[in-house]
C-alpha cells in the first residue's frame, strides 16, 4: 500500500513534490526563502533550484504567484492552486481516464466488478 | 483567400523559373551560412559578430523581400521588372528590415514582456553608468519570471532586464555585482550579441551559435569591471555560484 505522501511524488520530481508538500504543511503562502529555509534541513538544495522548481510549478498551473515588495526587493509569494486532497483527487481522476480512454469498456468492467467485491 | 494564396504559388513557380532570380536567391543564403559561420570560426570582436549575425538575418530576409517586390512591381505594373531597377529596391529594404529587426523589434519584444524599475536599482545604474561617462543610463526593467536571469539589450537604448527570480535569490550586493557585469557589456557594446544570440539559438543548433556568442574575454572584462567598482570579486562570485547551483 502507498502512502499518501508518496502518491504526489509518483507524479512530480522529488523536489517538486518536497515544495508542494512545504506549502501544503505550511498551510498557505510562502516565498521562495522561506521554502528554501524549510526544505535544506531534510532535502539539501540550492535555493536557485527552489526558485526555479517553483517557476515551472506556475507554468504547470499547481501553484499562483503574486509580486510582493519588501526589504530584499521585489519576491514572489507562491500559494498552491489545489489542497492535497485536491491534487490527489486529479491524479487518480486523469489515470483512470486515461484507463478508460485507452482499454473502454474493458476498463469500465474491471472497474464494476471491482467495485462490487469491495461493496 | 485560397484564390490569392494560388495565385502567389504561381507568382512563385514563375519567380523560380527565372535562373537570375534563383542564383540571387541561392547565393544570399550562402552568404547567410557564410557570415555564421565565419562569425564562429574567425575572432571577431563583440562588435563586428553582432553586426555579422544581423546581417545574417537580413540575407535570410533577403528571399522574401526579393519575391514580394518583384510580385508588387508586377501587380501595380510600376517598374517593367528589370533585374537592377528590382534590386535598387530590394536591398535598401532588406537591410532596412534587418536594422529595424535588430535595434527596434528584437529589444521591444524584450520591453514587451517587462516592467520598467523605477526604484533603487535604476538609481543604481543612472549613478555608475555617469561614472563611467556614459551619455544616457540603460532603463532597467523587471522580467515577471521565477527563473533567476539577468541580461542586457541593445538598440536605440539600451536596458539591463533582471528577473524578479534573481532578485528573491540574491543579496542587495550580489545583486550590485550583477548590474555592474551588464552595465560593462553595455559600456563594451557587446550586449547587442546576447539578444541576437538567444533568438539565433531558438532556431539553431546550439554548437553553430555558441562560440559566436559573448567570449570568456568579454565575460571577464565585464567581471573585472564589477570587482573594481565594489573593490572585491566576493559578490559577484557567490552571484555567479549560486546562479550555476
């Protein structure tokens, strides 16, 4: 049985997943600093592969960005555009679509009879 | 629409069936190749290796221009499509467009995507870029990327980009150390090949453009620069690192 942690990395890259489950955890925004400041203790990195990992998290719609000004200039604050449940949730939606697309009414049949034994 | 696309396929057919035209044709994009390449193999300065790869867009330009004058000038019946009188209008056009290209599109597309700083990193480059005597500061403007990347651009006038990814990784003198580096290329007037280079580079394989791109000399001219103003090579060094990680 997988755990639920491992199930985001089975889809992301290591670090990206780590970023992810950093915003989960601290339950709302962060900047890339702070992200940074909790990772290395578990997860040694360079902060620029942070900053970067986090870019392409935007470009891949998984997390929202806003500019913030402050005494070390301009930053980003990055939120996470789905709860874990959520993001989850999209993973076993697009694989069992993909599933159905691929196998029709094979995969639909297995997912029945499977359903019914579970019920 | 598909009956004017027909007829410019045969305006076409009727362009290539013409030797003369063909053998212009043919020989502008030889001497497109030929300027690449002898931008990588010969060592030219910034300067000149800039010059040759927008004059190398502008002979890959040259076609299109050539076949749309010689199909104007038929269609308005305005010239009775002698070869030369062609070509008196061809060129002029051709490095016209390959100008403008160079000094007007290529860095409006960079201001395009950005935002103009008007804060202290502009106060910044308007005090050194006087220092250094230079007549008009470059405009710093902010790129909304979470990538850590900071370049220049030439043209009309010239601008220094950082992205806001590079401002969240760096300290205040790091980033110091790197305008100073863009401000040196500027000075130095090889910013003009970054632009140039990273749109060749979309195009191209990347072993033709590389070494027609910015030297290890001018990289270390624009890095002593740097150390001289902030008196040590610490920032820009730890800039440089982190900026590799």
């Amino acid at each position: 049985m997988v755990k639920k942690a491992d199930a985001v990395s089975d889809v992301l890259s290591p670090l990206e997943s780590k970023i992810l489950e950093t915003l989960w955890e601290s339950g709302g925004e962060a900047k890339v600093r702070e992200i940074y400041g909790r990772i290395r203790k578990r997860h040694p990195c360079a902060q620029t592969s942070v900053a970067v990992t986090l870019d392409r998290l935007y470009a891949r719609k998984l997390v929202s960005r806003r500019i913030t000004t402050g005494r070390g200039g301009l930053a980003y604050i990055y939120r996470p555009l789905q709860s874990r449940e959520q993001f989850q949730k999209s993973i076993v939606q697009q694989a069992v679509d993909r599933l159905v697309a691929r196998f029709g009414d094979s995969a639909i049949n297995y997912f029945d009879e499977k359903y019914r034994k579970n019920k | 629409m598909w009956g004017m696309a027909d007829h410019v396929i045969d305006a076409g057919t009727l362009f290539f069936q013409d030797g003369t035209n063909v053998t212009l044709v043919a020989a502008s994009l030889a001497f497109a190749v030929l300027l690449i390449l002898s931008s990588r193999y010969l060592g030219f300065s910034a300067r000149t290796r800039s010059i040759l790869m927008h004059a190398h867009v502008a002979l890959l330009l040259f076609p299109l221009v050539f076949f749309a004058t010689t199909l104007t000038c038929k269609q308005a019946g305005l010239c009775e499509v002698g070869l030369t009188q062609t070509l008196l209008y061809v060129i002029p056009i051709t490095l016209a467009l390959g100008l403008a290209f160079g000094l007007l599109v290529v860095p409006m597309l960079h201001r395009w995507r950005a935002q103009p700083e008007a804060g202290r990193w502009q106060r910044f480059i308007h005090r050194h870029a006087g220092e250094l005597g230079m007549r008009k500061a470059p405009d710093v403007f902010i790129v909304d990327s979470g990538r850590p990347e900071a370049y220049s651009t030439g043209g009309l006038r010239p601008a220094i980009f950082i992205t806001v990814g590079m401002s969240e990784t760096l300290s205040e003198r790091q980033m110091q150390a790197v305008l100073l580096h863009e401000l040196a290329h500027i000075r130095e007037g090889s910013y003009v090949l970054k632009p140039i280079t990273r749109l060749l580079q979309s195009v191209y394989p990347e072993p033709i453009v590389a070494p027609a791109a910015m030297t290890q000399e001018e990289e270390r001219k624009a890095d002593a620069y740097a150390t001289w103003v902030q008196k040590t090579n610490v920032h820009l060094n730890r800039a440089k690192r982190k900026l590799a990680e």
